[in-house]
C-alpha cells in the first residue's frame, strides 16, 4: 500500500466518525473542579467595632460658642467639609477565633457638612459619614453607624460618661433643631468631639476574607492567655483615706484616689467587695479584660472602654 494511498484511507475514515468522537480525541481532557476549595471566612453585615477617635474635631464657628468661651478644648481642629477624621479600633474583631480587625488599625471618617453653631442649640454643627476600616490583609472594609441600613452621613451627638466621650449617631434633624437646657445637659452633652471619644460602627454587608491570608497574618497577634485580667481603679475619693477591697479571696489595697491595680484570674465566676459593702459578682472568660470601678465605698463593674479611660486617669497602686 502507497504512502499516498493511506494517508486517504486515513481521512476518509475519520470523516465518517461521528464528531462527538472527532472531538473526544483532538481536545485536551479538562480537569475536574477542585471540590474541596477553602472557604473564606466571612464578617457578617453589621458586625460593630468598637472605634476611638484619633484627633479632635469642631465645628467653624466654634470661637464664638458661648458655652466653650471659658473652657478651651485640646487637642481637636477646625473642621472643614470633606475633611478626613482619623479613628483606630479599641478591640480586636475575631471570627473563628482568629483575628480579622486588630485592635489599633486604622479607621476614617469623612466630614460631610459643617453647620455654624447658635448658643441655642446643644449639637456639634458637624455631619459625619463613616468611611471604611481596615482589616489584617491590609483591605478597607466599608462602615456605617447604625446596625441596620445604609450608609450616610449623620450628626454626632457626643455624650460625657464617666471617664470618657461616647459619640452616637443622630440625625440630621437633630443637628439643626435639637435645643439646649440647662442643667444636666450642658455638663454630659459635649458641642465637640473630643481626642479618644468612643464610637460603634457596623460593617456594611457581608465581607469575604481569604482564609489563607487572614491565617498568615496571626503571627502578628499573641496567643491569647488563659486567665482573665481584672483591674480595679478608684477616681475621687478621701484624699490619704485606703480602700480595702477582697476580690476572690485576694486583697487589694487603693491607699488614696486616683490609683488601679490589676491581677489576674482563671475563668469563673467570683465576688468582689469593697470593705464591709454588698459583693458583686464577676464572670471571668479566659483571655478577657474587666474593670471593677471604686466609687465611694462601693463596687460597680463597668465597660472596657469605660475602666480604660478611668484607668488613662490613674497611676499604679503599690503593694
């Protein structure tokens, strides 16, 4: 048989192939799917994250506030529409147990109107709009102020508690209409945002994290302890007066105002009392942080956020 002649035969045999068969033997065989892909970790929407304010804000015409004139206000800047406000986060934000939002990454905050104060009206004469924050892969997650909804801008009303500043979302309604009065008001209600105020913001829809890079990123993070640290601080008080305190059979010692002192404790629930005071009692998760605040001759347990500012106020007591 010729060359030539098989190189026909050959032709004609695979013309009368059906083309399924043609197919099947001139393409590549595809590669199955990978079903066993790793999923990402997901932030759910409006997980909140607790924020701080890194620098100050007021608004234009806040030189000509009457009820700041007499008590200057550090450390904050005039604010100008479309400025950018610096916040950081208070507490790491952890999902399966590992790190996604790090306690001290960046935040920020774009300012969106800035309305001239009256004397009569107890606001900050600013709108706010929650920008993003960033997460352990280095991305920009995006925020708003409310659990619920969508973002915008909002007026901050900012509230004086005991030991620090806590801004809450308002309305625009608010910034132009809410009135002042006398009295308890004007002490807790602040016509600024004060350096180190606290916020809540919520993430803005569900956020997909890749699991591989979130991973590599804990090494950056400690371990978290197996004990729960307790610190117990004291603001006014009897100048030279001691407080005794007894907290899960341990004695502690404030010899005079303006002290804390921290220790630690295994998981449980213990009681805690000042001198012959009614004990409270104190639930303890391992590698948790609680204050127990010493007012007057009593004991109350506050916030985190409230016993760091206390604690920012106060200098170790000796032992």
């Amino acid at each position: 048989m010729s060359t030539r002649f098989s190189a026909v035969l050959t032709l004609c045999l695979a013309c009368s192939l059906p083309s399924s068969q043609v197919s099947a033997q001139q393409a590549p065989a595809q590669q199955p799917k990978d079903s066993t892909e790793t999923p990402a970790y997901v932030i759910p929407d409006g997980t909140p994250i607790r924020l701080r304010y890194a620098e100050g804000v007021h608004s234009e015409l806040y030189k000509d506030d009457w009820l700041v004139l007499k008590r200057p206000v550090p450390q904050t800047k005039k604010a100008r529409a479309e400025d950018t406000v610096r916040l950081v986060v208070s507490d790491d934000v952890r999902i399966d147990g590992k790190v996604v939002i790090a306690r001290g990454a960046p935040a920020q905050a774009t300012i969106t109107m800035v309305q001239p104060r009256q004397p009569k009206y107890q606001n900050t004469g600013l709108l706010l709009r929650l920008d993003w924050v960033m997460d352990v892969t280095g991305e920009q997650l995006p925020l708003r102020a409310s659990p619920k909804g969508n973002p915008g801008s909002f007026s901050p009303e900012v509230i004086s508690q005991e030991g620090g500043h806590e801004v809450r979302p308002g309305t625009i309604k608010d910034a132009l209409t809410a009135g002042a009065t006398l009295g308890l008001s004007l002490i807790r209600h602040k016509a600024w945002i004060p350096t180190g105020s606290r916020m809540t913001a919520y993430v803005h829809g569900d956020v997909e994290l890749d699991r591989e890079r979130v991973d590599r990123a804990q090494v950056r993070f400690p371990a978290r302890s197996t004990l729960g640290l307790v610190t117990v601080y004291r603001l006014k008080g009897d100048a030279g007066k001691p407080a005794a305190i007894t907290c899960a059979e341990r004695q502690i010692r404030l010899s005079d105002a303006w002290q804390h002192f921290a220790f630690e404790l295994g998981p449980g629930t213990y009681s805690c009392r000042a001198g012959a005071a009614k004990p409270i009692t104190i639930t303890i998760e391992a590698g948790g942080e609680y204050y127990l605040f010493l007012r007057g001759n009593r004991l109350k347990q506050v916030t985190k956020d409230e016993g760091e500012d206390g604690v920012a106020r106060t200098t170790v007591a000796g032992q």
